[in-house]
C-alpha cells in the first residue's frame, strides 16, 4: 500500500472574524457601487415579499367575502405587477452581487499567484505543490460561495423577518404569540442539525483528501503500477478509499434530509396552530378571513429565510476559514532573496580570491562558502574556487557530495550562509536578480518541458530568445531530429514532454540555454544514460552550448570530463582536489579512485 492517508484536515474557523472581514472588505471596496446598487435593491425586495399576502387579505376581506367584484382585477394586476418587479429586482441584485464575487475572486487569485512566484525556493522545497494548487483554486471558490449564496443578502432576509413578525403582530397579537411558539423549536433543530452536519462534512472533506491523493500518485505513476502488474492492489485500495468516502457522506445525506423533513413538517404544524387557533377566532369575530390567509403565507415567507440561515452559517464558517489560509499564503515573507546593498554584501567575507585583483574582475569566485538547507547540517563546509572567463571548470565527487548545490548558489536560488560568491569583483547579492539570472544560462539536470511548441519550450516565450530559436537549436544539434518532426518547431510539446526520448528533452533545454545567449552556463549533467547514439548527439550538443561560455558543469560524462579545462573534486561539501584530467590521475587520489569507479568504460 502506497497510501499512508495523510490529509489536510478541514480547519473549523469562526463564522465571523472582524480582522479576516476588513482584509477581504479592502477586496471588495474597488466595486463598491455595484455592491451598493445590489444592497439598495434588498428593501425594495423585502417591501414586494411582504406586500403580496397583504394583497390577498385586502382582495378575500374588502372584495370576496363583502361580494364587491369592482376593484378585484386591479389588484389582482396590482398583485402580477408586483410578483414581476420580486422576479426583475432578484434578478438584478443576484447578477450585481455574482458579478462582483467573479470579480474579486479574479483580483485575490491574480495576487496570490503573483505572490507565489515570488516565494523562495526553500518555500517550495517545504511546500506541496497541491496545497498551493487549493489555495488558488477551491479555497477561493468558497470565497465565491459567499457571494452565490447571498451571505449579502442575510441583511435582507433580515428586513423580511422583521417586516413579517410587525405585520403579523400589528393584525393579531395573539395568533402571533400562538404560531411563534414552534420558532424555538425550529432555530434549535436548524442549528444543531447544522453543528451536526459540519462534523460529518470534515469527515466527507478529510477522506476527499484521501481520494484525490490516492489517485494523483496512482495515475501519476501508472507506468510503475503497470510494469509491476499491481493494478489489482491498486484497484482494491481504491476501492477502500472510496467505499470510506461513500460512507462519510452518509451522515451528511441524513441529517440533510432529516433537516429538511422536519423543518417542512414544523412549518406545517404552524399552518396548523393558525388554522386550529385562527379558526376559533374568525368563529368570536375577532380575526377576518382574509388575515388568516395572510397569516398563512407570512408564515411561510417566514420559514425559507430561517432554514438558508443554518447553511449560510455553514458557508460563512468555511469562508472564514479559506481566508485565513489565503492570507497566510499572502503573508507569508519567504521571498526571494533581496538585493544587498555593497557594504553589507562584503562584511566579513574572506576573499579567496583577493589574491590576485586583476584576475578577480575577469572570474567567478567561490570564497569560503557554507551552506545548510536545513539548520547546521552542512552541505557546503567552506568551498572556494575562482574561475576565469572562458574556462571550462567540471565538479564531480560522489552523489550526494553538494555538486548541484554549488551551482544553485550560483543562480541564487539559494544564498550562502557564509563566504560570498563574487562575480567579475561584485558580491552576486548586490545584483538585482533579473540581471544576475540574464547572465547566467542554467540546464537542469531533468529538463523541464512545458506544453506548448517546441519553438515555445526554446523561447518559453521571449520576443528576442523567439528570434534565435532555429540558430540555437542548430548550435547543439538539435536541429536535426525537430526537422525530421512533422511540424517541426511547431510540433506540440505535451505535458513534460512526455512525446520526447530523454536524449531530445536535453538538446531542447540546451537550445533554451543557449537561445538565452548567457555569458556563463551552469550545466548539471542528466545521471540518466541513454543510448550510444543519444550520447553522440549531446556530446555534440554540449560542445556547441559550452563554446565561447565561463562554464561550471557538474559532470558525469567522461567526455565532459576530459574536455574541461579543470576538474573539482567535491567531498563532503569540501574541495578534495583540483587539477586537470591528467594531474589528478597522476596523483593517484580520490579522482583516480572516482575514475575507476565511476567512469572508465
Ligand atoms: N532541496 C533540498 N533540501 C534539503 N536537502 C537537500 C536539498 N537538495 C539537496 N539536499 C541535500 O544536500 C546534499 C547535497 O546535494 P546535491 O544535490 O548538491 O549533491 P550532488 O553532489 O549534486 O549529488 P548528485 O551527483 O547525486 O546529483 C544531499 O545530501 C542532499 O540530500
């Protein structure tokens, strides 16, 4: 079983939270007139809902029952015309207040995303791609719910609450005292119903967890299950997981339902109380008929409002909680690593590379660095290495030893802890990081594909690398298999190049390195091996993405190891040894060792 059942539990917040509230008002304030528009329709809503069963009571007790026919059509088109405006000024007041929903939660998803870009790689390293996936998507839906369900218009359910007790107070206190004694009873049965059901929600929510889980890692890695014929297994975990979510939506249905039944049967049990007791008092001549007809349909204008009440409750809860975890995506300050200004950068630094201040303003320098990604766990213990323009320098040592490390802290993704990385004199924290990263060309060890073109996928979409794609394909050879394609530069890449060999998703990211024209590559060699004449190409490929270029390669091709102008031997986050290709076979160290091992034929 590869499913361990992890989740990410449903945070039960607070229906209300003023500071959450005055954040996500700042939101809604740009569209405040629509928003306005949409509050000042509520009245008048509530104005048209009360006023129809006062219609009929006019219509049974001044016309009907006194047999006075003149008067009835125009109420009766007086009682059409009004149903008509409800339906015009519902339909306004949804449109105004669903448009504005759209609206701010197309303005709080563009921040969050922009935010996210923003975000160090250590975040990412911490952060599973799907919890940020929700953040942006179903946590800002609930957001939208908010707005859909007429959480707004709670003042205007209000409004018509409040409109209908006076009315029905103002034509019979007593028959009003004698219905609304079922009121407690049915607040009671909405709430606790609703506390009910929001437990077994986080149940139903905790095993959809399990259920998307389960099934992204099973269809993601569906060429394993395959190859290793465990379709069965898989099958029959799938079906645990989702007969366990079946079972955890079953609460939900009953008490639903439950809800429901028994809020329609309290609502009759009123129209009962009025019939029985309102009855008795149109018998002592002290209630009309047409109010008892009134008073029916007060009551149940009455019930609607009461039984959304509970699940607008629920909606407000679970928007409550989105928010938080929105806007601690949006607080979150673990950007990307700022620009220092000068003086700061170079305190304390050791310069390695002071020595000789000429070569320095034409080099890259490593001085003294340490770097941790976790607390003191050193991975870097104090590394140095000065590179002059135009030289090839090859890292290798054993896995694990901190090679691609180095090479991140060339491009900053991470910074160094300690010690400086100098480039042509200047500390690398001092340059704004777009000017950095436009120096700096970087192919990664498992070449990223995007779907799009392969024209794309070179370019990624910039105007000037779009201009050098067919020369920078044809410069690392790649050329050739894209000619062959049926659309060439426009056949269509599909999701991580899945449509690709290996061996072609690396010329296609060296064409992107070289298509961005950098003055320094930093090459981390794909561990994969790929066939005789794969090999032959990217060796090609390398050769015409190196040329001309300040590279740090972390080798594992013997060829490229051959080729570089010197080679350095990392262990355990230490320089071990430097030298060329045959100065370190001569000396019969740790290279030599490295060689037999790992890459003599
Ligand atoms: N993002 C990360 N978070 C935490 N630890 C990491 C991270 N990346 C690498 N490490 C750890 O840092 C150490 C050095 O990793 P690095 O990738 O630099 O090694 P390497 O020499 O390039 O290995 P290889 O030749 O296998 O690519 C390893 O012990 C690794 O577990």
């Amino acid at each position: 079983m590869h499913f361990g059942g992890i989740y990410e539990d449903e945070t039960v917040g607070k229906v209300y939270d003023r500071r959450l509230m005055g954040r996500f008002i700042a939101y809604v304030l740009p569209y405040r007139r629509m928003l306005t528009t949409a509050l000042l329709l509520l009245p008048l809503i509530a104005a048209s809902k009360l006023a129809q069963p006062w219609i009929i009571k006019v219509a049974i007790d001044e016309h009907i029952v006194k047999g006075r026919m003149e008067g009835l059509p125009a109420l009766a088109a007086a009682f059409l015309a009004i149903i008509f405006a409800e339906s015009i000024l519902m339909f306004a007041q949804v449109y105004l207040l669903q448009w504005v929903g759209q609206r701010v939660m197309y303005d709080i998803r563009v921040q969050l995303f922009s935010h996210i870009q923003r975000l160090s790689t250590r975040f990412f390293d911490q952060t599973p791609v799907g919890s940020l996936v929700s953040r942006l998507t179903s946590d800002i839906e609930v957001l939208g719910e908010m707005f859909a369900a007429g959480i707004v218009t709670v003042v205007g359910d209000i409004l018509v609450l409040a409109g209908i007790v006076g009315i029905m107070l103002w034509m019979n206190v007593r028959l009003s005292l004698v219905t609304f004694s079922v009121l407690p009873v049915l607040i009671w049965v909405a709430f606790a119903f609703r506390k009910w059901m929001r437990l077994a929600f986080r149940q139903v929510r905790a095993r959809q967890a399990n259920l998307s889980a389960f099934l992204a890692e099973s269809i993601g890695g569906m060429a394993v299950v395959q190859l290793f014929n465990r379709e069965r297994d898989e099958a029959k975990e799938f079906r645990r997981l989702n007969a366990s979510y079946v079972e955890a939506n079953l609460p939900v249905i009953t008490w639903d339902a439950a809800l429901y039944a028994v809020v329609e049967s309290l609502s009759s049990v009123a129209v009962a109380l009025i019939i029985w007791y309102g009855g008795g008092e149109i018998v002592k001549g002290t209630l009309s008929f047409g109010s008892l007809v009134a008073f029916i349909q007060y009551i149940e204008k009455f019930f609607s409002p009461i039984r959304d009440l509970s699940a607008k409750y629920s909606i407000m809860q679970g928007a409550m909680a989105s928010l938080e975890r929105i806007f601690a995506l949006l607080d979150n300050e673990d950007r990307e690593p700022a620009v220092l200004p000068a003086s700061e950068a170079a305190k304390g630094t050791p310069q390695a590379c002071q020595a000789s201040p000429a070569q320095a303003l034409q080099s890259i320098c490593f001085n003294d660095i340490w770097f941790a990604y976790k607390d003191r766990d050193y991975v870097l213990k104090g590394f140095s290495l000065q590179m002059k323009r135009g030289e090839k320098v090859a890292l290798v040592g054993e896995t694990g030893g901190g090679k691609t490390t180095v090479t991140r802290l060339l491009s900053r993704l991470y910074d160094v802890e300690r010690g400086s990385i100098t480039i042509d004199g200047t500390d690398i924290r001092e340059l704004p990081l777009p000017v950095l990263r436009r120096r700096i060309g970087v192919v990664l060890q498992d070449p990223y594909l995007f779907s799009g073109t392969i024209a794309y996928n070179i370019s990624l979409g910039d105007p000037e690398a779009l201009k050098r794609v067919e020369q920078a394909a044809a410069v690392v050879g790649a050329d050739r298999f894209i000619r062959e394609l049926k659309n060439g530069y426009d056949e269509e890449v599909r999701e991580r190049g899945v449509n690709f060999s290996a061996g072609e998703r690396q010329l296609i990211s060296f064409a992107r390195a070289v298509a961005f024209n950098p003055e320094i590559l930093v090459l981390d060699e794909a561990t994969a091996s790929v066939d005789t004449a794969s090999e032959r190409l990217i060796q090609q490929g390398l050769e015409g993405l190196m040329q001309g270029r300040t590279t740090l390669v972390v080798a594992h091709r013997l060829s490229t190891i051959r080729d570089a102008d010197r080679i350095v031997v990392i262990h355990h986050g230490e320089k071990a040894e430097e030298g060329t290709h045959a100065e370190l076979m001569a000396a019969q160290g740790l290279y030599y060792r490295l060689y037999q091992l790992q890459f003599k034929d």
